[in-house]
C-alpha cells in the first residue's frame, strides 16, 4: 500500500521535539511521499531543511499563504518569486483567499492569489487552493485567467457536489480530502461518494484537521491511514485501493 499526502506542515516549530519520531511513524504507515505547502518567508528556512533530509520523501512547494498577505505582502511576494527563480518546487502554493477571520486584506489577498496563479502559469507548476469562506471570491479570479490554465489541488475540500462540480469545471482539479470526512457531524461522506475516484487526493494538513480516533490531538501525516480507511469505507473499496488510487492522482497533479 502507498498513502501520500498532498498537504502536510511537519516541517513546523509544532513538531521540533520529535520530528524523527514523526517520520519513523509515517513511514511505518505506508506513507511514501508528503509535500510541503509553503506559508510565508518565516517558514522557508524549515520546509528546506527537512526536504534535503529525505528528498525522495519529501517535496516543497512555494508560494504565500491568504492569511499571511498583510501590509508587507509585496516583499513576501518578491520573496516568492525569487525563490521559483532559485532552485526547483514541485508546485505553487499555498495560495488563495481566506475571510474567515476578517476581510481587512481581501483586495490584497485577490491581488496575491492571481499573481501567483500567472507564476504557475509561467512556471507550468499545479496550484495548491486555500479557501475559506471565499469560494465565490476563488472561483472569480480564476475565471479571470483562460479555461484550463491550471491544474491543482483544492486543499481541505468541505464543499458540497455542487461546488465539487463547478471546481471541476475551472480546470484540472482535484480535491484534498483530510480529517473532517472522519467526524461524527461531518457530511463529507456524502459528497466524497458521489466524487469520481480519479477527483481524490489525500491530506493531513498537519497538525490540524486531526482525524478520530486522534482528534483533539496534534496532527501528523502518519494519520492519513485513518482517512483512506473512511474514504475506503464510504467508496467500498480496499483501504490499498484507496492508497493508489489516490497517489496516482497526486502524481498526475504534481507530474511525476
């Protein structure tokens, strides 16, 4: 069995004290790729760092996170651009727009999104989609760009089939599938079986989104276990089925 997961924040201070012991137990669970979704210029330094320790397990990607875009978001910008420009990512992200908390930087966080969205475009690299509270605001500045720019993944996916269907419709698209399909009130289920096998990706997004029986626990990409075995469940299939399925998917987002 091969789980990958397509967006995982090990690299973080969250995990300093036992960080080998993460990657022993992710291993160990079958876990044979994780990406780094990049944040601001304070988390660069990290994500690299643990790249270069096993790169053939780990890939970053770059890009600005929404809820970093503040006043200094032209250098954070610049910062992202000149690191594209430096060595190699295997995408651009995470990118997006996020009014969850408030909308001081929408304008900022729209002028962020679409110009990373046009490096992806220059860098021919799949775009990792944060949205929060803003999939209208999403769907716009994509639809700004011409049909079928880009490919990539929708990250942390609680929509409805209606919204899948108009994701699918801007582009090639997958859908991160994380923790939440394993809560009690979650109806993830229910949309995720009406959801093509070939549309799914796997994620942690650690440490958050800690899926049960470890929820209320600090997350990590061992985990992921836990949600292939629902995503088995609900699509009645073998959780090995799941696992490569879902990594063929990842590797024709990311083209490898």
């Amino acid at each position: 069995m091969n789980l990958v997961d397509t967006h995982s924040h090990i690299y973080g201070e969250e995990f300093a004290e036992d960080r080998a012991e993460v990657i022993e137990r992710l291993k160990a669970n079958h876990v044979t790729r994780v990406y780094f979704p990049n944040i601001d210029s304070t988390s660069i330094e990290d994500m690299h760092k643990m790249e270069a320790m096993e790169p053939d397990l780990f890939r970053c990607m770059m890009g600005l996170h929404p809820t970093s875009v503040s006043e200094n978001y032209k250098e954070e910008l610049d910062i992202v651009s000149q690191w594209l420009d430096k060595r190699q990512y295997v995408g651009i992200g995470e990118i997006g727009i996020d009014l969850y908390w408030d909308d001081k930087f929408k304008k900022e966080q729209i002028e962020v999104f679409e110009t990373q969205m046009q490096m992806s475009i220059e860098k021919n690299l799949p775009i990792i989609i944060h949205s929060r509270n803003a999939f209208e605001e999403i769907v716009a500045s994509i639809r700004k760009f011409p049909k079928g720019s880009f490919r990539g993944i929708f990250h942390s996916f609680g929509g409805t089939k209606e919204e899948a269907e108009v994701i699918f419709g801007l582009g090639d698209f997958k859908l991160g599938i994380n923790g939440i399909i394993t809560f009690k009130n979650s109806t993830l289920g229910n949309v995720v079986k009406e959801i093509p096998n070939n549309k799914i990706v796997l994620e942690t997004d650690s440490p958050y989104l800690t899926p049960v029986p470890f929820r209320g626990k600090r997350n990590e990409s061992s985990f992921i276990l836990y949600t292939a075995q629902k995503i088995a469940e609900i699509k009645e299939l073998s959780v090995e089925m799941i696992g490569n399925m879902t990594k063929a998917n990842a590797e024709e987002v990311f083209s490898l």
